[in-house]
C-alpha cells in the first residue's frame, strides 16, 4: 500500500471540512473494510484519508423515533445493527439480512454509512433499506440534505453524494404491518457476492397486494427499484400466476449484468424466480 | 502394534493451535530486502524494452533487477524439473500474463511495490494460443526450441525440436483395440472438459536466500528441498554442498511447491546484491505461479454383449501452459491410467502435454489422476444407463480385480478395487431394495458413484537416519515437508514401534539439506511409502547397532534392556550415541518405447471412491450435495484419524474443484485472482461426509500402510455429476458443474436453450 | 508521497506498549513487529480469517484494519490464549477433534471461536457455521473445526 496520510477529526463538521469537492484522493473512512480492498489492489490510492471514529459517538446511535422508524447512525457498525434489539423487534428482515452479509469479523468493523456510501451494487444493505422506504440523510459543507436511499445510487460503483458530502444517518419508516423480505443468491459457494439481491416490502389488503417495493441488486449496475413489477403486483393476489407475472416483468425491466456470478440471461431467469420466492418469504417466513 | 496404528494428536499440535508453529512466512534477517515483481501484463510477446528508471529513482529503493542482471550472473538461467524452459526472469520473451519480467528491492516491501508500479516495459505482442487443443496446430508455438533436462528418458526425443507445442507424447498400445471395436456389440464415445484451477495453499509461495561464507541458505516454503538443491546447484554451477535448503512447516502445499518455484529467484538477487532477500507471493501473485491442468479428454469404449467393456480409446490433451513444470510426467505417469480401474484386454491411449500461453500447470493433488476419473467415470455411467444397467453393477463386472493387470501391464496388487466399490455401495444404501427417492417439484434428488486409481511416482529415493540418544531418546532427520498431511508423527510411530518407545519420545527434524539427507520431493503421496519404509529402515538399523552395542557391553543376548541402560553400561555413563540409517528405492521398469507398457511400473497402487446424492433445484439449477461418501485403501493407516482427515480434507478440495473453482481467463489475463471471485468451498458449502478407510493391507508399506494424500479427490467431481444425471436426466461433460451449467442443460433437454451472454 | 509516523499506544497482549507507525500499514505489521507471527495475512481481503486478531475483545480481519486504530485499545492475538500456561478449552479442543492440518488457518478458526463462545455458550450447528462463515480451511478440516467448537462448548 503506498502511504498517505490520516487525519482523525473530532467533529462530523470538522470532517466535512477536512474532505474536498475537487479531491477525488481524499476521502472519508469508516470501518475501512471495502476501502481497504480498493487500496490494496491499486484501484484507489489516497494522499489522506479522513477517518471518521472520533466523530461525536451519537453519529454511531441506533434509535426508535417518535413514529416508530428507526434512525441508524452511519458510524454504527454492521454488527451493532445485527444485535440491535429495536432492529430485532421491528426490522427483522433486515436482521436476517445482517446475518449473510460478508462475516461476523467485517459486520464487527464495517459502518452503516460506508456500507450504503460505497456504491458497489452487490452489497446487501442498499436494497433492503431500499425497500423498506428508508431514506438517507447527508451532511454538507453548507447544508444538510435527505433523500430515498435509491436514489443515492447514480450507477455502478457512483452515488450522488459530493466528495466533500458524507452520509449522516439512515431513517428506515417502521414496518406498520407490511410484509418484507431480502433473498440473496449466490451462485458459486455459499458466502460469496450475490449473484443477484432481491428485496420486497408490501402491504397486504384483502388478501392482495398493496403498494409493493421491488428492488434488484447485485444483477443490475446499481441498486434498482422495478417499477413495472410492482405494477403487476399491486392489487394482485399472491398467487402462482400474479407472482409469475411480476417475475417475468422484473425480468423484462432491469438492465442485467454479465459476470463471474452468471450470464445476464441466467440472471434474469434467477430473478423470475427469485422475486416469487421473495414474495412468497414475505408472507410466510419461510427460506425457501 | 503399539504405536503403528495409535490414533494420536499430531506432534505440532501445540505449535499450530498458538500460532507458534516455524512457517517461512515469519522469518526475517538483518539487513533483508523484501522483493516485489513486475509482471507482464501480455500473454505472449517479444520483450523489446524495460524502463526501470523511475522505480529505481523512488526514496528506499535498494535495487530493480532484470532478467539481463541475473544472466550477468547465471549464464543459463533457465529451470524446471523436466525441460530447462522457465527463465528466472524473462529473457527475450514472455509467454504468459504474470510472468516475472523484474523485480524491486526494497527494506520496506510498501516502498518496493510503489518501485514496481513505476516499472514500464514495452512488447511486440505475438498471437496466443489458450486451447489445449488448438495447441496441438503448430501455427503458434510457445517455445521456439524444446529443453528436456535430461532426466527423463522418455523425453529425450524431443531435444532441439522446433515448430511444435507438444512437451511430451505417451502411447501404450494393448491387445488390439481396432478389431475389439469393430466386433463390440456397443460403442461408446464421449468428450470432457476439466478447467484451470489452483492450489491456493493459504501460505503463498514465500522464500528467502541468505549469502553465507562461500555458500548460500535458502529457506523456502517448498516441497521438494533436495531438489531445489540440486537444481540451485546446477544454475550456480556450484557443487551441492554449498547450498542449504531449510523448510520448516508449510502453511498447505498441495503440489504447488514442488521443485523450483522462487528459489531460483531469491537466490539470485540474494547473490546479486550480497544481502538476504525475501520475496512473498500476495494471494493474487499465486494465479500466475503454478495451476492444475485444464484437460480434454476424448474417451471411446466397446462393450460386449454380455456388458463387458471389451476396448477403450483415451486420446488426452493436457494444457500445461507456458512452461512445462513436471507436467509431462503428469501427462505419462496418470496417463497409463486413464483408461480407468477396469479389466480391458484391447487398450489405446495417446496422452499429450502442451505449451499454451497460460499460467503454467503442475501436480496438483492427483498429479492428473482426476481429470481422468471426471471424464472415465461419467463416460462409465453413460455407458451403464445407456445398457441400462445399474452403474455399480456394471462397475462389479468390469473392474480391475486384485492380481489383474492393468492396462499398462503391471498387475494390481494390494489394490482394494472391490472392497472400494462395495464400502461406498453399501454406505449410499445401494444394496438396499429400496427405491431412491428422487423427490418432485422443482427439487429433483439423485445419486452416483465414481472410483479411481493412482500409480505412484517411481523410480526415487529416500533416504532417513535415526539418531538414538544415550537416554534412548530419538531424533528423526528426513527431508520430507509436513505441510500438513502428518508425516512428522506418522514417521515418529514408525521409529517409536521399531524402538519399542513411546511416539512422543521421538523428535523430527526439519529439512535442512546440510542435515537431513536426501528426498526425491513430499509429492504424490509418495512419503508414507517410500520414506516410511527408509524410516522403518534406519529405526531397525539403530537397533540392530543398539544390539551389538549391548553385546559389546556384555548384556545377555535376547534380554530387553531399554536402550538408556545399554548406553550406560557401554559407557559407563549417560553417553555416545546410536546412528541408523537406510535409503529406499523400490523396483521400477520403464514403459516400453514402442508400446509404453511395463509389468513393474509403480511400487503401490492408489483407490479412492465417492458416492454423492444431490439435490438439483430445477428452477435455477441450483445443485446442493446432500451427503458425500468417501472411501479409499491405505493400506494399514499409521495414524486412523490423521488418515480420514486426510480422506475428507481431499474431498472437500475437489468439491471446490467440482462446482465453484475456475479460473477465468480474458485475453490471457486471469480476471478473478482473488479469493473474492475464485471460490473455495468454505464451511457452509460441506455436505454431511462420511470418510471410510477400507480395511486393507500394502504388504511392501512400512506396517502395511502406504500414501493417501490425493485418493479422496478421486471419484467426487464424476461421482457428483452422475447424481445430477440421476436426478435431472441432464449430463454435465465439462467442469466446474455451475448452477447455470445446469440450467442451461436443463433448458436445452426441454428445447428451450438459453440463449448466450 | 511523505507521510508521518505516529505514535500510538496500546495494550498488546495484556502490556501496555507504544511503538511509531506510519497510516498504510495494518495491524498484521504492526504484530509483526512484535514478533507475533500467529495472525498472518492470506487472502487479503478478510475472507479467510488467517489474520483474525481480538480488538477491544472483538475480532477483527487484520488485514483490513490500519494499525494506527489500536491506539489506546487492547490487541489480544493467539499467543495470548496459553499465557497461563495452560491452553484454552477451544485450543485444547481443536486438538483432541484433529481440527487442522497444516495450521495455518487455524488461530484464526480459534479466535473466532472464542468470539461465538463467548456470545453463544451453547452454540448450534448453524451458529457455529454462521461465525466461522468467513474463515476458509483449505485443507478442508471443517467437519473436526464443527467437532471441536461443539467439544469446547462442552467445558
């Protein structure tokens, strides 16, 4: 690794203000365990580093707000999520999702706010907080800005955020009832980068349907919410045929990727599956 | 027995649980240099330019050496155990993406692997060649001159040759296969596909050279020490004894380290710059050392009337890449198997070795062997289904029984065919009258079986020497590598059972080659054999001189004395010292020129099994391996325990080899070196496994025992496929068996082929 | 590109230590400084678990983690684990199961061990392979590491 430098702020302004907008060898770290790999095989190679651990600790907080969301500080770590008891009781899709993402040593240091910042669309948090309606906020030099987490994603390995911005916290609405689940496929060994992510979230009402999210990752070049499926879900029964339907019109929709994981025509063919079966673990718990 | 046969911990157990156990990967020396290498980035071109001089430039650097420094040094510096082929650093040319070109010294290895980023080099590109097949046209050649090093008869012929790719071609001809064809009732003929896959022992390849007085140490994580001596030794142009190999334990080896891999490098920048000098590999640097050979295999049988295979064509191509490495003997010693563990009077095989542009090929776990037994195998079942006969009935009629030859002439002997096929039948429930249950929705189960054989390597040499103390404890010098498979503690209860003393009273010592005395090389599962028996050797040597010495102190003959009092008597005091010791080499005849058949061609026989049921989700293809059975003949296991790990552990490295490990290749350039996209089967993806030793005995082992490093490879990849066909009816010819191989198999049995990426 | 050596100060193994260390290394250098060989990077990339070191008691990839954030935190590495003399029960177990082979994994197969024992006294089969899902054994010891957790759960 070539060497650089690493300031250690104590303030999450006073890091905004040590990145710059026109620097892309300067940038913030939190855990350090995607950046690392980049730094590693020469991808990125820093002149500083702004390393985020002595921000205020409240940055690090997960917390039940008043309307039952929960806000996810972007320095808590993966693991904290994992354990988190409000998440446990409330979010336990997104707790069963914890435990396949990469292992127990990374999830110990990697932070919520690297995680959704890295851009790379195999990562599982993005699609499930995507969702389940979370929403970002971000802190800027002048200004501190919100926005729905999938549209953070501008395209394979990019998000919107400036240089000099860093994400903040993550809202995520409290479920009310809505069904969810989060399937990741890998298609070489059991832990490995998905092939393919698919995450659900919907209401049901009288036995169908209602207001769906679906979004892909891992397939796609970044984290996609698939607008004509949840159409052909809306309103819909949860049967073999309503399930197809949305399948094959996910399949349609999103723009799949070749690579080491599978062929974009067999991708697409794991998402037909793969969003029935989401749909199907949402209503009934089971891991197909 | 007492010792031979006891089921202890191994003797490092403490070491390795603390995280004290001696790997080359601790060591450090004053005043060391780390090097890191330039690589090429090209599959095959002329090196026309290197532009060192801004990486020379750079604070800390110590030195950038070429290939044009070390030829200053090593006028011919070209290695390789079987044609003197492989430039230390390139010369004039490079023929693979990742090979050396230079290599920046730095005392801080960061600082040397910014030098190597500042490295240029220009080449004039020349076409590729990457098919094994495709090698076999002369319209690219890799080298422009063929180098046999001499050693190997059967290579002699191919000296000086020019305008080919083939680095060796093995015939046998048996009985007469043309008309065996023509008269079978049935003919039967398949062609498979092994991919390149690699050793990735966790370890990378790491070593260090030492200037010494008039001499040079090289410590090195390496499997075959007194070959790298030797091979040191030639380059140098030195006699042998000025240079000294030391190997402590190695952090997994699985074939990758044998002979020369960065010993010839690191001693010629240690010499170059009169300093020690360490190069260790990063995971990423393995992908473009050393590889398993990618394989076609085109196999024909006829089969009589009464469902005997009654002929068998094996026409084999061996991707070796860009340098040959032992290949060749991968390609003759597994080739004369290749028709399988069965009975055939009319046999042809035509095995070939080739120079490709691709990271070169060795011996990894198998030497070949399961490339082979991936596509016999399959190719049997297809044959037993396709008679409709139940594939462990039709294995029991056609196999090699003991006493039989086999193809190359040899007979079988102490060779558990049988008693393989019959422990796996009857673990997978085979005999049972029960119906297989093979599921239904969209998961479909199925169950196969597949067993293969090994020779083992022959003619070479061990050698070993005991050193019985004046308390009648023991020292074992021998140069074989315990890299993991236990032969420090299996060779402390050969010594402990002749000495009649307990295990834990013997100590090893490490290949040091100033000490310990010659091995041919910890490879293909030679050791137990042949090493154990020079151990075997050399204990009984120190206690028929531990006899004598009692004579001499006048102790009654045929009375017990423990050794200590024998020691005192003579001596009048705790003092002096017993030495045995013995070499071994056992018979060997080589292969007929003409016929490549030979009635002596190895000294044991190998047979590992697997039986598999898996469970194929027919909506993504999607395979889980629902239970492994493994099974394998021994002979008497030193050590049960370290035995079935052994078993299992082998098993579990060709399950990786069978559904998820590939290495992918983009115009040359290998695209997923990493553990991160070269995937290894990790504790989520092993099946419930049962691993059997058959009761066996190899009358010529050291207390019947004899090598089982690589069995447990042999039957998993065909014994996997063969239960997909019985779940999915879809067969599977080319590896690794990926969830969208089968899909795509699957679509296309339903006249819905999956178009391409 | 200059950069400055800091000095940093931690427990190491239970004694305070301090040493200068400059941002780009990690924290299987630094052990290495101290001589402490048993966390040895492998992959790379925190898949393999060879470089697993405990960091405030939790563990941690070595080989992603900048040495200069132990300041002022305490590092227990595998050397640790006999300092009374005595092995631990997870050390004690992976021998009598026959857990490894060429051992080079292994400290890492035990730290992270420790980690699921401490949280999962009685761990299941699939607590067991959900923490040691980001160790790789090479030589394939898997079913006697399962053995050994399940044995060392036992004391």
């Amino acid at each position: 690794m070539i060497p650089f430098d690493m300031v250690e702020p104590a303030s999450l302004q006073e890091a905004v203000s040590l990145l710059d907008p026109q620097e892309p060898t300067i940038r913030p770290v939190a855990g350090g365990t995607a950046l690392m790999l980049m730094m590693k095989s020469g991808v990125f190679q820093p002149t500083r580093l702004v390393c985020l651990h002595r921000i205020e600790p409240e940055h690090a907080r997960i917390t039940l707000v008043a309307d039952g969301a929960l806000r996810i500080g972007a320095m808590a770590t993966l693991r904290q999520v994992e354990k988190d008891a409000d998440v446990a009781a409330r979010l336990p899709v997104l707790k069963r999702a914890m435990r396949t993402l990469s292992n127990v040593r990374v999830r110990n240091v990697a932070r919520v706010g690297g995680a959704l910042a890295h851009g790379d669309p195999h990562m599982d948090l993005p699609p499930v907080l995507a969702a389940l309606g979370a929403r970002v906020a971000i802190a800027g030099p002048k200004q501190s800005r919100e926005m729905p987490l999938e549209d953070l994603y501008a395209g394979y390995y990019e998000t919107v955020l400036e240089k000099n911005e860093l994400i903040t916290a993550v809202m995520v609405p409290a479920l009310d009832g809505r069904k969810a689940a989060y399937m990741k496929v890998t298609s070489r060994t059991a832990d490995d980068w998905p092939s393919l992510g698919v995450a659900v979230s919907f209401a049901m009402k009288n036995g169908t349907i209602s207001d769906p999210v679906v979004v892909v990752s891992a397939a796609t070049a970044k984290v996609t919410r698939m607008k004509t499926a949840e159409a052909a879900l809306n309103n819909a029964a949860p049967d073999d045929a309503s399930l197809r339907r949305a399948g094959d019109a996910a399949a349609e929709e999103a723009e799949v990727l070749s690579d080491a994981h599978g062929s974009a025509p067999y991708k697409r063919e794991l998402l037909r599956v793969y969003l029935r079966r989401a749909v199907r673990q949402a209503l009934d718990g089971s891991a197909e | 027995m007492t010792e031979a046969g006891r089921e202890l911990p191994r003797l490092e157990a403490r070491a390795k649980v603390t995280g004290r156990a001696e790997y080359t990967h601790n060591l450090r020396l004053p005043g060391m240099l780390y090097g890191k290498v330039f690589r090429s980035t090209v599959p095959h071109g002329r090196l026309r330019r290197i532009d060192t001089a801004a990486a020379r430039a750079l604070d800390g650097v110590h030195r950038v050496i070429t290939g044009e420094d070390i030829r200053r040094l090593i006028p011919e510096p070209y290695y390789g155990p079987a044609f003197h082929d492989q430039p230390i650093l390139a010369l004039d040319k490079v023929r693979h993406v990742g090979e050396p070109v230079a290599v920046a010294l730095a005392a801080d290895p960061h600082v040397a692997e910014r030098a190597v980023q500042l490295i240029a080099a220009e080449y004039e590109e020349l076409p590729a060649v990457y098919d094994e097949v495709a090698a076999m046209r002369p319209d690219i050649v890799v080298h422009d001159m063929l180098k046999p090093a001499g050693t190997f008869a059967d290579l002699k012929h191919l000296k000086g040759r020019t305008g080919t790719n083939v680095a060796l071609d093995y015939h046998l001809r048996r009985g007469d296969p043309d008309e065996a064809f023509k008269s079978a009732a049935h003919v039967f003929e398949h062609t498979f596909k092994t991919q390149q896959c690699l050793h990735v022992p966790f370890e990378p390849f790491v070593a260090m050279a030492e200037p010494a007085d008039n001499a040079l140490v090289i410590h090195t994580s390496n499997q075959t020490p007194s070959f790298v001596r030797t091979e040191i030794a030639r380059l140098l142009g030195w006699p042998e004894n000025r240079v000294r190999v030391k190997v402590p334990y190695l952090g997994g080896g699985f074939g990758a380290k044998v002979y020369v891999k960065l010993e010839a490098l690191v001693a010629a920048l240690a010499l170059i710059v009169r300093r020690p000098v360490k190069v260790a590999l990063t995971m990423e640097e393995q992908f473009y050392v050393i590889t398993k050979h990618p394989t076609t295999f085109r196999i024909k049988s006829g089969v009589d009337t009464d469902g005997r295979i009654v002929a068998r064509a094996c026409e084999v191509f061996w991707n070796g890449g860009a340098y040959a490495d032992i290949g060749p003997r991968v390609t003759q010693k597994s080739g004369f198997t290749s028709p399988g563990p069965y009975d055939i009077d009319n046999v042809r095989i035509d095995s070939y070795e080739l120079y490709t542009n691709r990271t070169p090929a060795g011996a990894l776990r198998g030497f070949g062997i399961p490339q082979l037994v991936w596509a016999y195998e399959s190719h049997t079942d297809l044959i037993a289904r396709e008679l409709d006969v139940d594939p462990v009935a039709f294995r029991r009629r056609n196999i090699l029984r003991d006493g039989r030859p086999q193809a190359s002439g040899t007979a079988m002997k102490d060779a558990a065919v049988a008693e393989v096929l019959e422990t796996l039948a009857a673990r997978m429930g085979w005999n049972d009258n029960q119906p297989f249950d093979h599921g239904g929705g969209a998961i479909r189960r199925g169950r196969g079986i597949a067993i293969g054989f090994k020779a083992s390597i022959s003619p070479t040499t061990s050698v070993a020497i005991v050193n019985v103390s004046a308390d009648g404890s023991a020292v074992l010098y021998t140069s074989t590598v315990d890299m993991g498979q236990g032969s420090d503690t299996a060779y402390a209860q050969i010594v402990a059972e002749v000495l009649a003393v307990k295990t834990e009273a013997v100590r090893i010592v490490h290949p040091d080659t100033d000490v310990t005395p010659y091995d041919m090389g910890t490879l293909g599962s030679r050791s137990l054999f042949h090493m154990g028996n020079a151990v075997r050797l050399a204990a009984e040597d120190a206690l028929a001189k531990l006899r004598a010495l009692a004579a001499e102190a006048g102790l009654p003959e045929g009375t017990n004395y423990p050794p200590a009092e024998i020691f005192k008597k003579r001596f009048g005091m705790q003092a002096g010292n017993v030495i045995g010791a013995a070499s071994f080499m056992p018979t060997y005849k080589s292969p007929d020129p003409q016929t490549g058949l030979s009635d002596n061609v190895t000294p044991f026989w190998m047979i590992g099994g697997a039986g598999a049921e898996v469970a194929v989700d027919t909506e993504t293809g999607a395979v889980r391996v629902e239970k492994l059975v493994n099974a394998a003949d021994c002979g008497r296991p030193i050590n049960p325990a370290v035995a079935r790990t052994q078993l299992s552990g082998a098993a579990t490295m060709q399950l990786g080899f069978t559904l998820s490990e590939v290495m992918l290749l983009d115009g040359g350039q290998v695209t997923n070196a990493s553990l991160a996209d070269y995937k290894i089967p990790g504790i989520r993806d092993i099946p419930p496994m049962q691993s059997e030793l058959v009761a066996a005995e190899q009358h010529s082992g050291p207390f019947g025992a004899k090598g089982l490093g690589e069995s447990g490879t042999f039957g998993v990849s065909p014994a996997i496929a063969n239960a997909i066909h019985d779940a999915v009816g879809v067969r599977i010819t080319e590896l690794p068996i990926t969830a969208e191989a089968v899909f795509r198999a699957l679509r296309q049995q339903a006249g819905r082929p999956l178009e391409d990426a | 590109m200059m950069t400055t050596a800091r000095t940093i100060a931690f427990t190491l193994n239970g004694q305070q230590v301090s040493t200068m260390i400059e941002p780009h290394r990690n924290l299987v250098e630094l052990l290495q400084r101290f001589d402490l060989f048993g966390s040895r990077e492998s992959c790379g990339q925190g898949l393999c678990g060879c470089c697993t070191v405990l960091v405030d008691d939790v563990a941690v990839s070595g080989c992603l983690y900048f040495a200069v954030w132990v300041d002022g935190k305490s590092v227990t590495t595998v050397e640790h684990l006999d300092a009374d003399g005595t092995l631990s029960p997870v050390q004690q177990a992976f021998i009598e199961a026959g857990a490894f082979q060429c051992g080079y994994c292994t400290p890492g197969f035990i730290l992270m061990s420790h980690q699921l024992l401490k949280e999962h006294p009685n761990p299941s089969d699939d607590d067991i392979r959900h923490y040691l899902s980001g160790n790789l054994c090479r030589c394939g010891a898997y079913p006697e590491i399962i053995e050994a957790v399940k044995l060392a759960a036992k004391r």
